[in-house]
C-alpha cells in the first residue's frame, strides 16, 4: 500500500522534486555503508525515479517538437502568403 501511494505521490511530483530524490538516493548508495537489504531498496527506488525522469523528459520532447513543427508551419503559411499578396 505505501508502493502505491508513492508512486502516486511521484506522479504528482514535478521534475525537479523526482530528480533530486534520484540524486539523493544516488549518493546514499555511493556514500553509506548499507546493508545490502537497504542498498537493493535504494536501488529499486533509484530506478523507478529514473523512470519517471525520463518519461517527463520524453513529454517534454514531444512537446517542444510538436511546437517548433506548428511554428514552422505557420511561419512557412504567412510567408506563402506574404509572396501571394
């Protein structure tokens, strides 16, 4: 139930939030003697943040393209009809 919950509450997360629990899971994974119960936990945790990461990086990709073709395609409308006119 808590996998649950946490995963709902990364949902809701911004990038930025997701990213620096990614990094702070990172660095406890370099820095701290843990068992490896713990080390396997951060881990996994570690890789589904990842995750996460990447699929609101690909939105964003597909975002950015969608907009630059749109703006492409409205600049090349207005100068087909600056030429027309």
């Amino acid at each position: 139930m808590t996998e649950v919950t946490q995963e709902n509450q990364d949902k809701e997360s911004s990038f930025e939030e997701i990213f620096t629990k990614l990094r702070e899971s990172v660095e406890a994974l370099e820095s701290t003697e843990l068992s490896l119960e713990d080390a396997m936990h951060l881990y996994e945790e570690g890789m589904k943040l990842a995750t996460r990461c990447t699929k609101i990086l690909n939105m964003a990709e597909l975002r950015i393209t969608k907009l630059d073709r749109d703006y492409s395609q409205d600049l090349m409308d207005n100068s087909e009809e600056e030429v027309q006119n």
